[in-house]
C-alpha cells in the first residue's frame, strides 16, 4: 500500500516508524513544519516527503494531527482523495469527530474507519516517536458504516504494527470509557501536582506520587480540546470520582476503622476481580 | 550490633533481608505468627527466631508492625528492653505514634528514633519481602529527642541497606508531606476504580489506568489506620484535591479551550519546575 500519514508527532512518527520495521508499505509523510519531516527522512520512518497531491494515489491516509484538525484537513483535501483510500484518523476522542468524518467520506465516495491507537508518552512530538510504542497495546477501531474489507485492512495493519489485541466499538461507548481510563486520569494528575504540598515532595515521595503525577506533564493545548470534545462523560466522570473521595473522607472524618476498612477493601476486591 | 526485628512483614522482611545482605550485624526475628519465621530462617533472613528476652541483650529493636501494635508492643515489653538499645519503628504515620513511643523510651531510660522507609508494594507480607525493596528509596528519619548518636547510627545504618537518601523530620512535618505524597495516592486510587465504568477497562486503558488504578489493591485495615490516625492533614489533602478537580471540571464545563488550557498549562509548568 502507499500510505500518507499527515502529522509526524509522536502516534504519526511511531505508526510512520512501525510501519517501515514491521511492512513493506510505502509511508509518505505530510506536516504543517518541514522539521519533523526532515528528521522522519533523515532517520527512514518515511520513503518521501509528500504533499496533498499524493492523496489522488493513496491507499490510505492516517491522520495524525489533533481532533479538529484532523476534520479540517479532510474537509479541505476531500476532493484529492481517491474513492479506494481508507481514511483514518488517530484521535482520543470520537463522537465529535467520526460522524463528520463519516458524512465527508460519504459525500466523497471513500472509506472512513475511526481509530485510536492506545499508546502514548507525557512527552510529544516526532523526536519522542518510536517503532515499539504499541506493541502489546489496544487498537481501538471504530467501523461506522465502513465496509468490512476497510475495517479489516485496517485491523490487520494495527496488528502487524504490534498492537496486542483490536477492540471495535462504537463512539459513544469509546469516549464513555476513554473519560473513564485516560482523560480521568489526566484531570486528577494536574488537579493532584496543584497541591501546596507538591514543590516540597521531594524526599518524602515514592512509586504512588510518581505514578499519580506522571501524566501531569500534560500537552496542555491538546488535552484541552480532548477534553471539552468530550464534555459531558468526562464532567460525569469527575463527578463520580469527586463523590467518591467525598464518601472516603467521610469516612476518615467520622473515624470508624472497620467501616472504613470495608469501604476500602471493595476497591482491592474491584481490582481482584479483574487479575491486577 | 544484635538487631531485633518485630514484625516480618514486607518491611520487616526486607529490612532483615537487606541486613544480611549488605551488614553483618546478627539479626533476630519475632513475629506473631510462625510461618514467616519459617521462612525467613529457611532463606537465611534472620541469624535466629527471637522472644521478647532477646530485648536484653539487643542493640537495635526495629518494629515492623502496624502503628498501634508498635506502641503495644513496646509499652508491654519495655522494662525488657536494655538501656543502650535503639528503638525505631517503621510506620507510615508519626504524631500519633512518636510521642507516645518517646515518652515510654524516657520513662525507661532506652533510646527511641522514629524511622518511615518510603519503600513499598502493592502487596504484602514477607512472601515479598525484597533484599532491595529499598535501593535508591528515601530514609525518613524522626529524631525527636533522642541523643545524636543513637540518630546517627540508624541513619548511617539505612544508607547501608541501600536507601538513596536520609531525610530528617518532624512528626508534624512527616505527617503532612506523606498524606499528599502517599496517603492520598492511596485513596484516590480506591475512589478511582469505585466507577461504574472500571470493571469494563481492559481494551480501552493503557498506562494512565495501570498508574492511577495500582495501588487500589489496598491493604485495608492497614491503611484505614493509617488514615484515621493521619485524619486532619489528610482530609484537608482530600478537599485540596475535591476543589482543583472541581476547578477543572468548571473549565471543561464552561468550554473556553484557552482558558482550560491555561488552567492545564500551570500542572506542567509545576512538574517542569520539580525537573520532573
């Protein structure tokens, strides 16, 4: 296949990465800066630096970029793209994006599979990519009204590239429990890391401060647009958590140990219950 | 020396692990029950099974028990203990222990130095007890009123079993770092899985989950004491956190993307100023 990928950050470099370690495919690198598409070449992740021209002979195109980028990107260059492309995007969210991409795709006459590569870094950008950065991770792929043959081209590419296992999902049940796995988890590292305790960590911390911090050194400009494309699961999803700490801290406040100690050992009977 | 070890738990375990190790002190082992006994003499964890009659003759008592069972165990075996010996514990929580452990150490006439190795796992028990649980790890020493000599020996002997750094410190000190560094972590973890979406994770998460979601696998009636004795830092870190999560939440709510941005930008800007 001669595959465009249009955004050489961190999920564009590493899929551009993979798929020169793990295929034989023809990887073209498209990018609003020329420097991550010198590097890419400079370091064989891409065959050739391409331009929007290269879409009327492309048999797929991964989009790279950020959400709403993404969107403008294919609404723009919709005309270029050839009827046996598959289009695919690489956003963390979905119900905001892949009907509109669905829409163009059908209006147009290619194929638009949704996709979500579950991999990432605190860090961004090209030089941080890497050929290995989803081996053994989730392919989560979003059909819509693809045909099969697209989604299974798909799917078998994201195996081949070293995804551990493919789930297909809708986008409503994806951004549900994206708010839940991966945004949740983002909100709380930045609400934690503005403690006035923070700055003097050093010392006293360990595994659980590094662990619950990571994800604080966050892509501020990015998640911000993640997070308000999927407004009302993620509100819902800090509300749950904001009630939940409530109900423990009742709990310390009213300073009962065994009524406590139940509360608590639900959570590790969550995590049993599930093998971790 | 001749070092006793009350408690043969993942610290206690360790500790007399990383004795024979890197020391060559004797190291007695008393635990409740006999089974880690066992085990720690069968893998050469402890030179000798040990009684409360070896508190005669000891240079070291370490107490690896919960904090009420340290207090308990010292105040019934305290005209035991030889006046030259050095007593610490190895608690999580310092206010509501140290005093009181202090104030039995002055009445006797033997020495006591609080000690919090910042060291630990999602597990428990000896069975994973580690020689170097402690490599790299913070050493928090409480010297309270104890004589310089008495302070530097545990100091100098935790460096010796491998912890990166000594750190010295007030109970009220200790008590407000670890509930933000250690305690929260742990109870944000337990509210975390509490939603409803957690028990369908697998094939939608990735590091985030793994990190937030680790120590939810909680030792609950240790950490339910550990808590309530640690109950006004810890509530006001648990409201500090309720109120930067609801200020994200507004953000998101509100939808003004440079406004969240800015807001998220302050979490990095904190990480990048710890060089983290």
């Amino acid at each position: 296949m001669k595959i465009v990928i249009a955004g050489l950050g961190i999920i564009g470099g590493s899929i551009a990465k993979a798929l020169k370690k793990y295929t034989d495919h023809t990887v073209i690198g498209i990018n609003r800066s020329s420097a991550p598409i010198e590097k890419a070449l400079a370091c064989g992740a891409i065959d050739a630096a391409g331009s929007v021209e290269d879409l009327k002979t492309a048999d797929m195109l991964i989009l790279g970029t950020y959400p709403d980028a993404a969107v403008s990107f294919v609404r723009e260059n919709a005309s270029l793209i050839n009827k046996s492309c598959i289009v695919t995007d690489t956003c963390g969210i979905k119900s905001e994006i892949c009907p509109r991409l669905c829409a163009i795709a059908e209006e147009y006459g290619f194929n638009f599979v949704g996709f979500h590569p579950m991999a990432g870094k605190e860090k961004n950008g090209f030089d941080v990519s890497e050929a290995d950065l989803f081996l053994g991770a989730s392919s989560i792929i979003i059909p819509g009204n693809a045909p099969e043959s697209a989604v299974d081209t798909l799917a078998n590419l994201t195996r081949k590239i070293g995804f551990g296992k493919v789930i297909f999902t809708t986008p409503e049940e994806h951004d549900r429990m994206i708010a839940f796995t991966s945004q949740l988890p983002h909100v709380l590292a930045c609400a934690y890391v503005f403690s006035p305790q923070c700055p003097n960590h050093n010392g006293f911390s360990a595994g659980s401060y590094r662990d619950v911090s990571r994800v604080a050194s966050i892509n501020a400009e990015l998640w911000s647009e993640l997070f308000i494309e999927n407004k009302e699961p993620l509100v819902a999803e800090i509300q749950t958590l904001i009630d939940n700490l409530t109900l423990i801290q009742s709990g310390i406040k009213k300073g009962d140990r065994q009524e406590l100690a139940t509360i608590l050992h639900r959570a590790k009977l969550i995590k049993e219950a599930l093998g971790e």
